[in-house]
C-alpha cells in the first residue's frame, strides 16, 4: 500500500502513544511492511511485546495492516505505518498550544511569535492534509524554502524591510478586497538564523506547490 510522506498528529491520545520511544522507533521501522518477528528482531523485543505495542499504535491510526506473508509453516500478518514521518499538531496542547495574540500588533521580531505562527501552519495545513486524504483532493498549498547569508545585521535589516514591501506589494496586486467567492489563503514569511552544524542546503533555494 502507499503512505502518506507526513501525517500530522492531532489526537492527544495518538500523540501519548507515538511519543513512546519504542513505538516512535516502531514507526520508523514499519517505513516498509514487516511482521512482528522481523520487528521482535529489530528492536531486541519479545515478540508478545512488539504485539502489545503494535496494537496501541493500530489503536491510534498509526499503522495498518499490510496483507500476510507465509514463513515456514506459519502465516504472519505484516503491518505498515500511514506515513513515512510525523509531526505533533500544537492543538495536542489543547489551551496551553502556542498560537499567534489576535487583535494585538505583533511584535515580528520575536522568536516566540515566529514560533507561534509556525505552529498554526502546523495545526492548518494538518488538517488540510486529513481532509485531502477524506476526499481525495490534493490540498492546494505553497512553499518555499531558501537560505541567504547577511554580511551584517544592517544587511539583514534591510532584507527585512525590502522583503515586506514587495511581499505587501504582491498582496495588494492580488487580493480581492471584500470578496464573497474567493478562497482565503494564510501567508507566513519568516526568517531566522540557522542552527550551527545544521548542512548547508543542496541550492539556494527549494519550492514547491500543489494546486
């Protein structure tokens, strides 16, 4: 069966059961089909432990059956996880979840705030991506992924500055102002500096888009 490339987690319940160690190493080795032998194997486990810990992730959505596989006078039935990786939706945290302040003029220089918002593309796009896979409809989205080098804090500012008035730019050419039978879109724009000993990016810049 195919998987999905990324699924994100927005069951409390779900989340619990994926954080475990053993199940979250489970889910990385259940990429491709395997029985519970193969997993009992793999892991150092008792295989009635691997059944125990496969159920709870069955349980959860997380992995499927896969079909069956004879091996020597036996026939094991093979599992396989929905997605290749996954994510925990800020919305696990109920009330607590990070979330951009409303009705206040954000402060667009503050981690907290970039973290925030990129926490709501999470819980978004999410859920865009349960409802693609409901109906079958390649959820319409947009991404861009680039790395620049600043030879100054002054040069960094001035990116700032240049980025926000094109992108203001770019808004105003095409939003309809009012419009009743258009589709909102969420735009996020964001920067910061890269982690050390992060790998550097393979090119410039990296875009993708699903219409």
């Amino acid at each position: 069966m195919s998987i999905d490339a990324v699924d994100v987690i927005a069951a409390p319940a779900a989340a619990i059961v994926a954080l475990d160690p053993v199940r979250s190493r489970m889910l990385a080795e259940l990429r491709q089909p395997r029985s519970a032998t193969e997993l009992a194997r793999v892991l150092g486990l008792p295989r009635q432990r691997v059944h125990y810990h496969a159920r709870q992730l069955e349980s959860q959505g997380l992995v499927t059956g896969a079909g069956e596989r004879r091996w020597g006078g036996l026939t094991e039935r093979l599992l396989v996880a929905t997605a290749e990786a996954y994510l925990v939706s800020p919305e696990v945290l109920g009330a607590a979840a990070a979330r951009p302040v409303s009705g206040e003029r954000p402060d667009r220089l503050s981690a907290a705030y970039l973290v925030a918002v990129a926490g709501r593309v999470v819980q978004e796009v999410g859920a865009l991506l349960r409802r693609s896979r409901d109906t079958g409809r390649q959820a319409e989205t947009f991404a861009l992924d680039a790395e620049i080098t600043f030879s100054s804090p002054t040069a960094r500012a001035d990116f700032a500055r240049d980025l926000a008035e094109a992108v203001t730019a770019v808004i105003a050419r095409h939003h309809v102002e009012g419009g009743t039978t258009g589709r909102r879109h969420r735009l996020v724009v964001g920067a910061y500096p890269i982690p050390q000993h992060t790998p550097a990016a393979a090119g410039p810049s990296r875009e993708q888009t699903h219409d």
